[in-house]
C-alpha cells in the first residue's frame, strides 16, 4: 500500500511540473453510491454505500490522469461483514458535446487498483481478524452535465478486481460524482 501511494504522489509530482504553465485542468472529485461484491465461491453480496475521492489533472480537455481512494462498502458472506478499499491510479477520458467543455459529457477511466480486504474476527476460523491485499484494475464509465468549466455532476459505473485469502472476485459500482476544476 504504502509502494502503491508513493507511485501515485510521483506520478502527480511528474504531471504538476508538465502542468505548471497550463490553466486550470487540475481537478478534485468526490462520489457515493453502492457497490455489489461478487466473489467466486461464495456467490454475490449488496455492499450497501460505497465512496470515494479522486483528484488529478486534464493534459487536453479529453485526457487527464488520476489519484484516487474508493471505499467499496461492507459485504455480507454467511453472516459476517467483509470490508474492501483500494488506492489507484489511471487515466481519465472525457468527451464534452457543448461549447467550450461545458454541457452533456461520457466519460471513462481505468487503472492500476491496490485493494484491501479486511474480515473480522468472527469470520476466521483460527479466531484472528485479517486483511489481505491485491493489485489489480479498475474500469469505468459515465456521463453527467459540466455547468462550467469548473464545475459537472455525474453517474459512473465502475468495475474492480478483488482477491483476498485465496478467492477472487470483482466489485461493481454505481456513484453519483461532483467534480470541480480548478
């Protein structure tokens, strides 16, 4: 995780320097929604609320990279809670059809994930809570409307790998966003 975070504060460190002279194409974005979580052997569970952040920056009005944290919520399996979490970092497509980047927009993104997998003591079989961690992708999509040039709302559905003690799974999102630009 900590390998992960690194990586992603160079490469916005890198982006920061390219963009020095650019206008105002860093962005922060903030979502909630749900998340399901689907795991092999053990079938699907509703995770209930499901948010996260992200921030980055726009290259060209179609292009930009992305830092982000997602908390994909609490699923249940045979009566005990699981938790998942991750830390990116990914591109961003945007497409806007109005004038000057403002009006209705489809977007997506996809990336490196590092979730984490937590289960509560209950759950193990020896007694002791766990978490485990995993590298894998993440992909999205979505649209919304930008009122300005600093300012949109969102839908976005999202997929993630999840694996954790030896099962695999993935997880699917749906989160209204709010973006500001700056």
């Amino acid at each position: 995780m900590k390998t992960l975070l690194a990586v992603s504060l160079l490469a916005l460190a890198c982006a920061s320097s390219i963009a020095a002279a650019a206008d105002d194409s860093w962005f922060v974005d903030g979502n909630l929604g749900s998340s399901k979580l689907d795991v092999n052997d053990f079938g699907s569970s509703n995770s209930g609320a499901a948010g996260g952040v992200s921030g980055g920056y726009y290259f060209t009005p179609n292009f930009g990279l992305e830092g982000r944290y997602m908390d994909y919520g609490n699923a249940s399996f045979f009566g005990a809670s699981v938790r998942v979490d991750g830390w990116g970092i990914g591109v961003v497509g945007k497409w806007d059809f109005g004038p000057n980047n403002t009006g209705f927009y489809v977007d997506a993104r996809g990336g490196f994930l590092r979730t984490q997998t937590k289960v509560p003591l209950e759950f193990r079989p020896d007694g002791e809570g766990q978490s485990d961690d995993h590298s894998s992708g993440y992909l999205g999509a979505g649209a919304g409307w930008d009122f300005n040039r600093n300012f949109g709302i969102g839908l976005n559905f999202e997929y993630a790998g999840v694996s954790a003690f030896g099962n695999h799974g993935r997880t699917y999102t749906t989160t209204g966003d709010v973006e500001f630009r700056f």
